[in-house]
C-alpha cells in the first residue's frame, strides 16, 4: 500500500479513537474503538509502527469482551418507560387507600422516592408534570 494511503488509514484511525470520546452509549463507544482498533492493527502493520500495532492488538479483545459485557446488560435491564407510565401508576395511586398510597414507589433515571399521598397531579406540556404530594407523619396517619 502506498504512503499516502498508508497515512490515510492512520488518520481514520484517529478519527474513531476521537468519536469514541464523544459518545455517551457504551455501546457505540465500543464499536467505534473497535473500528478504531481494526484501523491501528492494519496502519501498525503497514507502517511497520510495532508499538502501535501491539496496543491495538491487545485492546481489540478488551473491546471486544466490553462491548459483550454491555450487549448482556441491556438484555437483562428492563426497559425505560415514558412519563406516561408514571402518570398511569399516579392515577391509579389516587384510587387507592391512604396505606397503599405509601408504597407507590417511582424509580426515574435511576434515582427512587416515595409518594406519601397524592393530592392533585396533571400534566401541563410536553415532558412536565405538574402536582402536590402530601406526606403525614405516622402519629397523624394513626387517627
């Protein structure tokens, strides 16, 4: 392969490791480092550049297993629902007893709370809801 060619092949290998830093899914990170690292194998190789090709060599298996790992992990994480669906669990909450009302349980972006009573709830636009929640403390909820 020719020089120019050879340094174009290394120039799109840098390209990738670049786009590897700017994704935030785990997953396309990983196909894009291993593209990268299938680019740096070929461009050690015919640039004779040893170091490069052996870092590459040994990374594409790390990426490899990492890009598996995260395959497996998706398949076993329940899928995200919309606002939609917590306002479904809200109205079905009002229809409860107090005593029910308090183990509703919201789990969004990984972060969890608890509704004590709901009051009110509506959704005023696009991805906001808006709505009052009451919490009694247990003396109170005793008479």
């Amino acid at each position: 392969m020719s020089a120019p060619l050879t340094e174009l092949l290394g120039w799109l290998a840098a390209g990738l490791t670049l786009l590897t830093f700017a994704s935030a899914d785990m997953r396309r990170l990983r196909l894009l480092a291993l593209g990268a690292n299938a680019a740096f194998i070929s461009y050690g190789w015919l640039a004779q550049i040893w170091p490069v090709l052996a870092l590459h060599a040994l990374l594409l298996p790390v990426n490899l297993l990492r890009l598996r790992q995260a395959l497996r992990q998706d398949r076993q994480r329940p899928r995200r629902r919309g606002w939609h669906h917590a306002m479904n669990k809200s109205k079905s909450a009002r229809n409860r007893s107090e005593d029910d009302q308090a183990k509703v349980r919201f789990n969004h972006a990984e972060s969890e709370f608890s509704i004590r009573q709901i009051r009110s709830i509506s959704a005023s636009g696009a991805g906001q809801v808006r709505g009052e929640t009451r919490s009694r403390s247990p003396a109170a909820h005793d008479h």
